[in-house]
C-alpha cells in the first residue's frame, strides 16, 4: 500500500553555520529514519531519506542552559525544526494507520555512535557493518529503555527552564535520539492498471516480431562456484517455470564457447543430455546411473555460469482482427557482478537495456552501491520506449526506483518498476517466473494480479506468503486497458 510519509524533527546547530551545513546536518538525522521504519515494515522510495526540502526550514535562536548547574555560563545556538515528505509503502497489517511512533538518531552517530551500534542494533552480523551504516541497522525497539532513560532525563531538565520557547537544556543539546510521529495518508486510489501490453507486445506494429526478457541472477553466498548458491539455483528454478509455463519454448545458442549439454564428470562424457534434463540434474534430479550427483550439478554449473543462456518462446500476437508472429527471448545470466565499480557489469546491463522490453536483477543490493547504481548510468544509456524493470533486491524501492524513473527518457510513461520495499529473501525463483510467465500468459493480466502471483509460498524455505512489500510504481500513467483494446497471445508452436 503506498501511502505519503510525513516527519517533522530538529536539529540544533552552532548560529554561525552555513545553510549548506544545514542541511547536511538534516539530511544526517532523516537518513536514520530509514532503519527504524524498515523494522516497522514501512519502505521509503527516496534514496537514504535524504530529499528534505530546505524550504520547510524553520530557524530558532535558542540558550542552550545547564539545568544542573545554574551558575554555569550558557551558550547560543541554532534550532532548525525541518519538515520531511516523501512516499512510502506499508504492509497490509498497517492499513489503518494514520500514523507510526518513529525514532531518528541525533548528532554524529557515525563518528560517535559506539554505545548505540552495541545497544540499538539487534543482530550481530550488522554490527559487523560498523557505525556508519546505522542509519540502516538502527532498531529503537531493541534499546528501549535506553531511550526512554534519554527522554525522562531531557523532561526533567526541561521542567527547570524558564522560557521553554527560547531555551533548551544542556540534556537536550546533547540528546541522542530524537522520537517523533510519521503520519501516513493515502496517495493512491483504487484503480486498476495494468501493463502496458499494447506497446509491450506490439499489438498495433506488425514489425515488432521479438520481445526480449533479459534477467540477471547474482552470487548470493560467498562463491560463483558453488552450485549451491541462491542465485544460481534460482535462475536454474526459473528457467524451469518458464518451460513449464510455456512447453514451446526452447533453447537457443548460448554466448560463449561449447555446448550447455556437453558435460564431463569425471573424465566421462554424460551422453544424450538436454538442456531441459540439465536443468532438473542442477535442480537435484537423479542423475543418470553410477554419475555423481554433486559432481554432476558441480559440472553444469561450471558449463553454464557466466554465460547468457538464451531460450525462445514463439508467440502469435492477434489485434484488431489482425496476428503476426512475437518470438519471446528469455536471456539469462548467472555470475559474480564483482565490485561496485565493475565496468564488465555495468556493460551487460547497459548492452540489456538496449534490446530489453522486460529487465530483471535478482541478487545483492549492495546497499545501493554496487554496479546497478543509478548513479552509474545516464540517460543515453536508456531507448526511448516502454520498458518494465524488476529490481529484485533488498529494499530496491529505495535505493533505484526514482533514480531509474529520473534516467529513462520519458520517466514513469515509458517505465514501470517492480520493487521491494524490504528485504528480499531467496524463493526459489518464485517472484521473478511469475513476472515473466505472467507478462506473457496472454491472460492480460493487472498489475495488482500479477504482484499477488508473485507472493512466495515456498515450504522448504520456510515461506508462507512471502511478500516483501513488492509494488509497482510508475503505472499510474499507464493507459492499456483490455477494454481499449483487445489483445490475445497464443503459443506458435508445440516444444520440439
């Protein structure tokens, strides 16, 4: 459910401080609202919360007094309260709410935040991550009584001011944490959209005769060799769905030297394999008779990583009362991205952008950084036509849904996102088969219809309607409806 988030807060800074320091001293403090609200199930689509608009500025001299020490010398400062407003997407179990108890941290908790990176964050693996990614791993529920302690202490101190209005304890100046409210109000109305089919099929140009799905599929554990790996085994999984979705497709050549079927365990030779009995081998099938089932899966994917894997699927597009043939092209990539920096990966999505109608990342987000970071890419790198992107990461609304939406040449009207608000965990390929199986069922399916597809119930992963508060954004402006214009999509031929 989306929904406009608002935050009001202050900071309180030295008078003599530049507007430009302002801000970045804001900017500080809202960025903290991210992990707090992440663990509320609430998702911010502007990049680490930063988008605070100076304007909402309101400047207040103010006495900073040392309560306990009445004697003590006082000091001036600057309070800046600031108002925040962005969008946000909230679990179901939130749809009444019109507001959430919020926390955001105070000061330089980068540099200082020792304390609270030992008190405030709940799971040791973050901790690992260091202070500076606090504005991510903070969790306020987890050093409660820490911050209620903050809080009595600044309500006793304030109680002793004379003029609440223009003075601020010492407490207060040096407080920590900051509570607010995020009030929450609807942006969107109910209705109904749905993929822009028209222009994604070509229903009214006859020269569209390919449809080209590119997904890629990063290292998820901590080695591109192992078959094991999440990433792997979900593209493995996904091409699987699409076969059995679609039993015409086929395999095309991949990129790459040899055959994907020309595997050797052992010294031997495995004769007779299809690519289709490949799959299920990587998948945990039985290998065939005296083979090793871990060396056999360990060869597939010694032939198969790093390589596109190319399958058509051969369509007929029928509108108007007129058809011609769309060969659907699913082109899959499983392999390390390497560093943010990569110039080899930053080229593959450059070079799929190009040709892709449909585009999906599954793997790390890196936080935002790694190689898919808009921050990496410009405009030129994007045709001008309709274009879906499924970023399916940890909390991708953040980190690439405006940034990508701000790059492609026409914005929201020629790109549809599919995103996480939260974190994504492995589902065996669940959500990325459903988007395309979905998109190419013929069965001219909403967006809303194709998002509830897409929730993961997986019992071997533990997953029981999974949904990391998945959405679409950039549809609003979408204008197919089935009533406008009757499409239907037909498998061409049988699987050979």
């Amino acid at each position: 459910m989306a929904r406009t988030i608002t935050l009001k807060g202050y900071v309180l800074v030295e008078p003599s401080t530049s507007a430009s320091a302002i801000l970045e001293t804001v900017r500080q403090q809202t960025r903290t609202f991210f992990g707090p609200l992440r663990n509320d199930l609430v998702g911010l689509d502007d990049r680490e919360v930063r988008s605070v608009d100076p304007a909402t500025f309101v400047r207040e001299p103010v006495t900073v007094v040392d309560t306990d020490n009445p004697m003590a010398a006082t000091r001036m400062m600057l309070r800046v309260r600031y108002t925040y407003t962005g969008r946000a997407v909230l679990d179901r179990s939130l749809s009444s709410r019109r507001s959430l108890s919020t926390v955001a941290l105070v000061g330089d908790w980068s540099g200082n935040g020792r304390e609270i990176l030992q008190n405030c964050v709940a799971d040791a693996h973050d901790r690992e991550f260091g202070t500076s990614n606090l504005w991510y791993t903070f969790d306020p529920d987890h050093c409660r009584s820490m911050i209620d302690r903050e809080v009595r202490a600044i309500d006793t101190a304030t109680r002793k001011l004379t003029d609440r209005r223009t003075q601020v304890s010492a407490v207060e100046a040096a407080r920590r944490f900051l509570p607010t409210t995020a009030t929450l109000a609807t942006i969107r109305s109910n209705v109904t959209r749905y993929p822009e089919y028209d222009r994604l099929l070509g229903a009214t140009d006859p020269t569209k005769t390919d449809l080209h799905v590119y997904a890629f599929f990063g290292v998820i554990g901590e080695r591109e060799s192992d078959p094991r790996d999440d990433g792997y085994r979900e593209m493995m999984f996904v091409l699987r769905n699409i076969f059995r979705a679609q039993p015409g497709a086929r395999f095309e050549a991949p990129s790459g030297t040899g055959s994907l079927t020309e595997l050797r365990v052992g010294g031997t030779t495995i004769p007779g394999a299809t690519e289709r009995q490949v799959v299920e081998w990587a998948l945990g099938a039985s290998p065939p008779s005296g083979v090793s089932s871990t060396a056999l899966r360990q060869a597939i994917l010694d032939v198969w990583k790093t390589r596109t894997i190319n399958l058509t699927v051969p369509m007929t597009v029928t509108s108007g009362g007129r058809s011609h043939p769309l060969n659907v092209r699913v082109h899959t990539y499983y392999g390390d991205e390497g560093s943010a920096w990569s110039a080899s990966a930053r080229a593959r999505y450059v070079d799929a952008w190009r040709n892709a109608d449909v585009f999906v990342y599954s793997g790390h987000s890196h936080l935002g950084s790694g190689p898919l970071d808009p921050g990496n890419f410009t405009m030129s790198d994007f045709p001008n036509r309709y274009q879906i992107f499924m970023v399916n990461s940890c909390v991708s609304y953040n980190y690439y849904n405006t940034g990508f939406h701000r790059l492609h040449p026409g914005g929201t009207r020629n790109l549809d996102m599919v995103i996480n608000g939260l974190e994504a965990l492995s589902d065996d390929g669940h959500a990325v088969s459903y988007l395309i199986t979905s998109l190419i069922s013929g069965q001219g399916l909403s967006w809303g219809q194709v998002l509830r597809r897409m929730v993961a119930t997986v019992p071997n992963l533990g997953l029981y309607d999974y949904d990391p508060l998945r959405v679409v954004d950039g549809e609003t402006d979408n204008t197919y409806t089935p009533s406008s214009r009757a499409i239907t999509l037909t498998p061409a031929t049988t699987s050979r």
